[in-house]
C-alpha cells in the first residue's frame, strides 16, 4: 500500500491533471502581465482572453530563457532589487534564492511568505515519495543556505517532521563522525559524495564505535543514478535500503522530481505548483509524453508569486522510462541525461559525456572503475573533430599490454554505440581522483 504526501494530485490520471493544470495558467497570465514587466513585455502579443484547455494550448505562449531573467535582472533597481520579474512588493518579500553562480553572476529568486510555503510543500513530496518519514534522521550536507539546496531542501526535511540535522558547512571529517553520533537515517547528498562516502564509511565506524544508521540516501545535482554499476556501489557500500534520485530547478521549485520504491526512473512531484512539457530542443515543438520519448524539460509556474516563469527552458534533457507506476503514480518518470550545457558536439552530432560514460561504465562493469574523465581543450569546448580523449580506471592491475588491449575495446564499443570516436587511456587503479565524479567527466586540459 502506497503512501502519497498529496493523493489526489499523485494519482490523478495524466490529461485530467494537465486539464486542472491549464486552467490554473489561464487564470494567472492576465494578472502576471500587470505584476511582472519582464512578462508584460514577453506576452505583449498574448491575448487577454486566451484559455489555456491542455499543456498542447501552452504552445500559443512564447518561451522564457535563462538570458530573459538574466536581462530582468540587470534591470535592478533601488524599489525592484531583483529586477523586471519581481513580480511583489518588496514588503511582501521574505527570502532570496541564489543560483550557484559557478558560470557567470549568480541570478536570484525572490520569495514570498507564501511561496515558501508553496515551495516547501512541493519539496516535501520529493522527499516523502523518495521515503523520507517523520522518524527519519535527515543529514542535510549542502553548505551554503541561500542556494536552492540550501534552505529550500531544508523546509522540505523539516515539513514532513522528519529531525533535521544541518551538517553542511562542516569540514567532512567531522559531518561523518556527526552522522554517527546522532544516528542519522537519511541523507541527502550529491552522487560524488554518496560514492566517495561509500568508501570510507566502515572507517568512521571504527573510529566512532556507533553502528551505522544510514539506510537512505537521495541523491542529485548530476545525472548518475540511472547506472547500475554506481548505483550498486553506493548501495553495496552504505548498505542502504533506498537510494532515490531527485532533480528540480532553483528558477522554478528547487526539487520537483523524485523516485518511489521501484528506483526506476523520477516522478513528477510538484504537481499542484508547476506545469510541465517537453519539448525538441532544437525546434521548440512539443512533444508527447510516452515511453522512450527524449527531449528538454520545460516548466510553468503555477502560484509563484515574486519571481514566476512560464513556459521557461530548463535546459535539462531527459528521457521518459516509463508512463505510470506499480505505486500508482501518474505521468511520466524520468531519467535525467544531462544538460544542453553539457552537450558535446562530435563531427555535427550531439553527444552527452553521460552518455559515453554510462555505456562505458555499464559493458565494462567489474573490468573499470565506475568513473571517467573526458578532457577539453579549453572550458568552452563543445566541438570535436577529433577523437575524444577519455582516460578511464582499470579495476584490478594489468600490465602496459592488457590496458592498451581494454582501451581499444573501449574505443570500438563506443564507435559501435554512439557512433563517436574516443582515444582511451587506461589508468592504473586509483589513477582518477575521487569525489569529483561530477568535475571528473570533463577535465580542461589547460586549467
Ligand atoms: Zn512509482
């Protein structure tokens, strides 16, 4: 017997949702024009009257990208600090949200006293259908608050009533040992650190003498999880019962994806609160949701008051495992492939590093290291002409002869697969640093 955090919008069938769905966008856009100057502007040509009847009528809207809120940013001022899409009085403002900012100056999102709460009940869906309950024991080990992790994530653990313990922030030796002392259940962490923890957490228990209490682990912030092999590793090595991907976006709700029991592809959880469709990248044109269907996510704001986005590009790319659940879930779950940032372009044909990892790491499971490093030339390389050069880590020792054997049955798997050439090194085991799985997969040559 499932438990749902929201059954009635869990199990909803699909087209009703997105009939609900509709009419909630068709009622916010007139007044989203006269509160946002960004979408004043941007829907300038909608009219007043249109009625939205399924996701298909979102078409009739234009797109908002990433440059759009960057642009209404830079349009800041004194009565309006987070630009033309501050779409509340500052008065009514409690918080502000900050992208990471790793490429370029940070964009911020604005909160209301009610959109925090919006957005802490889309959170905590993630978490519940991930299996967080209250009697969990929650390590929240994101660092910075302001971020969409931070204190987003953190409402999400707390509305649910499971105990949180903010962690973050520490140096790592002692957020282990702390993760012991206080008997924690759960947690939350990036792919990289849940294999890199995999690896020493038999020695903090040593050290600390408390048995481990740790049986769940949500993991995100890069695509990862949809491979076996690393997915076995950090369940093996954690002894975990549950290990559940997540996925959301800071300009929309910061977590809105997340896996029931089957651990077998990411349910839409913010149903009340977002809309969402997938498109073509390339053409912009919808596309149906159905199994194997692959394409970039696209999302609407439903009861966003500061800083709402309709229609906006996430960039994530993803692919529909399957429509519905044995858990009784409707729509479509996902595995996230990675992000048009990510995109590589080989010879004219775009290729994911995800991709070429995960091919590699699933045929030659047992005989590598479930990691990878792709090396660019420069950080904005997306061009190759050549064959890519990728160094991966031989699982056990092998001489010169046998690695340079393994790295061309590596090349012709790849050639086979994906059609794109890579030039492998094999490197002795250990050769491929730890815990920046997510650094590791490309490597600047230069840096
Ligand atoms: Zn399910």
């Amino acid at each position: 017997m499932t438990d749902y955090w929201n059954a009635e919008l869990e199990t909803k069938p699909w087209p009703e949702l997105e009939r609900w769905q509709a009419a909630q966008a068709t009622a916010l856009l007139p007044a989203l024009r006269r509160r946002s100057v960004l979408y004043a502007r941007l829907h300038a040509n909608v009219p007043d009257d249109l009625v939205l009847r399924f996701a298909a009528d979102l078409a009739a809207l234009p797109f908002t990208l990433k440059d759009d809120l960057r642009a209404a940013q830079d349009a800041a001022s004194d009565d309006r600090p987070f630009g033309d899409n501050q779409a509340a009085a500052q008065q009514d403002i409690v918080q502000a949200i900050s992208s990471s900012g790793t490429t370029g100056r940070p964009l911020y999102y604005a909160l209301t006293a009610r959109d925090v709460e919006t957005i802490g009940d889309a959170v905590a869906n993630v978490w519940f259908t991930a299996g967080i309950r209250k009697d969990d024991v929650v390590a929240h080990l994101v660092g910075l608050p302001m971020v969409a992790g931070g204190l987003p994530y953190a409402d999400g653990f707390r509305r649910i009533g499971a105990t949180l313990c903010w962690l973050g922030g520490f140096p790592t030796e002692r957020i282990l040992r702390e993760m012991r002392h206080l008997r924690v259940t759960a947690l939350l962490a990036t792919t990289s650190f849940a294999l890199h923890l995999a690896g020493q957490w038999d020695a903090i228990g040593r050290e600390t003498g408390i048995a481990s209490r740790l049986a769940k682990v949500i993991g995100g912030g890069e695509p990862g999880l949809g491979q076996p092999e690393l997915r076995r590793r950090i369940v093996d090595g954690l002894a975990l019962t549950h290990l559940r991907e997540t996925m959301g976006l800071g300009d929309v709700i910061p977590s809105m994806w997340g896996e029931c029991e089957a651990e077998d592809g990411m349910h839409f959880n913010a149903r009340g609160h977002a809309m969402i469709e997938l498109i073509d990248p390339d053409s912009g044109e919808q596309l149906p949701w159905r199994e194997g269907a692959t394409g970039e996510i696209v999302y609407t704001a439903l009861d966003r008051e500061a800083t709402p986005v309709v229609r906006y590009r996430s960039r994530d790319h993803a692919t529909v495992v399957a429509m519905g659940c044995a858990c009784g879930r409707t729509g479509p779950r996902i595995r996230c492939i990675g992000r048009t940032d990510d995109m590589l372009i080989y010879k004219g044909m775009n290729v994911f590093p995800t991709a070429i990892r995960d091919l590699v790491v699933a045929r030659f499971a047992g005989r590598i290291e479930p990691v990878l490093r792709l090396w660019k030339e420069r950080r904005d390389q997306v061009r190759f002409d050549q064959a890519i050069e990728v160094d991966v880590e031989a699982a056990s020792a092998l001489d010169a002869a046998a690695r340079d054997a393994l790295a061309r049955e590596i090349e012709d798997a790849v050639r086979g697969q994906l059609q794109v050439r890579i030039a492998v090194s094999v490197l002795e085991r250990g050769g491929l640093p730890r815990g920046v799985y997510k650094n590791a997969i490309a490597a600047v040559r230069e840096a």
